[in-house]
C-alpha cells in the first residue's frame, strides 16, 4: 500500500506522517516537489495555506497529479479551517481523476469536532473562538458545506459512516461528522478500500488511518530505527502569535531557563518578525550553541530549514498527538526537531516537548 499525503504547512506534514512512523509505517516528508519515492507513506508541503489565490496549475494540482495512483490519495487541511480548504480539495479532487471527495474534518484528541458539517474547537465553533481572531489568517467560516458553497460545490452532511455510504451514492462530496476517535477509526475501517475517493481532513483523520490500517510487510519503519539524537542545548522557537502558544511559552519562562526565540506580538507585520527568528535560530543551529529544536508554528520550521538548508528530514514518532518528532540532516550535521502547530495542547506543552527532546532515545 501507498499512501500520500497533501498538505498546505510544514507543521501538517510532520504531524500527518508520524502518527505513521509511530506505530511502524515507512514515512517521509518530501521537500522538494511531489515524486514516486520508495516509501509507503509520503507527504509534502505545498506551503499554499497563505496564498489566498490559487489556480490549477498550484503546487496542490501538481502534487495530486503526480501521486493519482497512490492507493490512498490524502489532501490534508488544518484542523481549524484556515487556509484554502475548498479550493484546495477541488484542486487536488480535479488532477486525482477520482470521483468523490470524502471530508474528515474532526480531530478530537485536539479538542475539535464536527456537528451538522460545522467545525468546532473545544465546543466553540471555530470562526468563534480565538482563530477567528488569528493576525495573520482569521477564520471566517465555521461550516464545511458554507465554504463551498462559495465554489458552487454542494456538499452533503453524514451523520457517521453509514450515512455517508448511503449519501456517496447520490452526492460526490461528504463533509462527515465526528466527535470521537472511534467514528474516524469506523469511517476508515468502511472507506479505506475505495479507489474512487479523495480523502481530506485533518491530522486527526490521519492518525486514525495509522491506527486502522495494518503495516504492510515491508514498510522499513525508518524513523523508529534511525539513531536520535538527544539535544544537550535545546532551543525553544514560537513564531505562532496564537494566544495558546503565548500559555505554554509562560509556562517555560516560569519554570525553566533555557534558550527561547519568540516573534514580537507585533500584528503589523507577523511574517517580518517571523523571517528574522527563523533565521536567528538557523544561525545558532550552525553556530552550535543550540543542537535541537522545538517549533511552533508550521511557517517558522520551514523557514528554519529552508535557511539551514536542510537535505533530507526522517519522520520519527509522535510526541503528543499532532506533536512530530524528526531528524533534520544538514551539510553541518544533524539534529532533533519537535514541531508543533500553534493553536492547540495544554498548557505544559512545550515543557512536555523539551523533556523529550532531551531524552529522545529512551
């Protein structure tokens, strides 16, 4: 079996492949442009979810493209709606050649659900709550079916698993509702075998297919296998403004004393303070006086390997659900990377992240 994945930020890409790498899948994250590697599970980083404009021609339609013959197809979106979701999944919908787009939005194990095609975040609907607020990328929509409506697309709401067979037979796309771990585990269990579908959805979406699926025989397994390093001098990077990851950089500069870069709570111009300390941090990485990373916010980690540059990256495990651990290889060495998106975990997150990144190996 192979599978792909799609994604529109660094931080997704991570996320969506270790839930595989954790229980024994062959994964990787691709840096370059979507191509047929000798891997079971591989996801790439288009980097589309801040371009508003999109057109078929986009890095997602390449993408889709080039993998149609994936035995799953996955077009993964953030949990939260940002970005270009609709767009998106026709996109990739229109250069898959596939017939039926299924929409798994819910990741429950990160507080969001989805009720009658809406999208909540810890029982507030998502345009509601604070990334509706987000500096750079607020989200305006809350409902699947509203946002492509806009694209003239109707899509229908399935209740569970057994409505949505019974609705793909007459629609071509189904936003499905969940809010348990066991209703994503259950639709996998009914849909995984169907060639004809487009699967997207969220992190959450995709740890339910690594826990379903059986590992094939001869999946490697490459990033429990690989040697880690533990980091001595690690580095805490928080490019996300979002006022949960402000929670967890508290609680380290209140319990801790360790290196921290964080981008200035300056909305004018987020992407500026972000380009600095991302390559604030590439420059102590190379320098050595930090030897591991942890990373919130999928922008800032790409920046920080783009500016390295980083050759080739290995998909370790899960260190939270949603939290990627992987091995960054660069011309200088190699080094540990914990990354985690900005709008979700509890307050001790990070604290949790740096202790593994410490004891990596263990």
């Amino acid at each position: 079996m192979r599978i792909r994945i799609i994604t529109d930020d660094f931080s997704s890409a991570l996320d969506g492949t270790a839930c595989f790498a954790q229980r024994g899948w062959d994964a990787d994250v691709q840096l370059g442009t979507a191509g047929e590697e000798n891997v079971v599970v591989a996801s790439i980083d288009t980097r589309t979810r801040e371009n508003v404009a999109g057109s078929a021609g986009d890095a997602v339609y390449a993408a889709a493209r080039a993998w149609s013959n994936a035995d799953l197809l996955v077009l993964q979106f953030d949990s939260t709606l940002r970005g270009r979701v609709a767009l998106d999944c026709l996109s990739a919908l229109a250069a898959s050649g596939r017939r039926k787009l299924l929409i798994v939005p819910a990741f429950p194990a990160a507080g969001r659900t989805t009720r009658a095609g809406r999208v909540y975040a810890d029982g507030v609907l998502v345009h509601e709550s604070a990334f509706g607020r987000d500096p750079t990328l607020p989200v305006r929509e809350s409902s699947v079916p509203a946002l492509f409506k806009t694209h003239d697309v109707c899509v229908a709401v399935a209740r569970d698993a057994a409505h949505t067979r019974v609705l793909l037979e007459t629609h071509d796309a189904v936003v499905v509702d969940a809010q348990t771990e066991n209703e994503l585990d259950t639709l996998v269990e009914t849909f995984a075998t169907r060639a004809d579908v487009l699967w997207a959805g969220s992190t959450g979406m995709l740890r339910a297919m690594a826990r379903v699926l059986p590992v094939p025989a001869d999946s490697g397994a490459k990033g429990l296998d690989s040697a880690v390093n533990a980091a001595q001098r690690p580095l805490l990077v928080v490019g996300s403004l979002n006022p949960r990851s402000r929670l967890q950089l508290e609680a380290v500069q209140s319990s801790r004393h360790i290196q921290v870069l964080a981008t200035r709570e300056v909305r004018s111009s987020p992407r500026s303070a972000l380009h600095d300390v991302a390559h604030q941090a590439a420059d102590l990485l190379r320098s050595g006086v930090c030897d591991g990373l942890v990373v919130t916010g999928g922008e800032t980690a790409r920046q920080i390997v783009d500016a390295l540059p980083a050759l080739s990256l290995c998909v370790c495990r899960e260190v939270l659900p949603g939290v990627a651990l992987a091995m960054v290889d660069t011309a200088a060495g190699r080094f540990p990377m914990i990354t985690k998106a900005g709008g979700f975990g509890q307050d001790d997150a990070f604290l949790v992240c740096l202790d593994a990144l410490k004891g990596v190996g263990q």
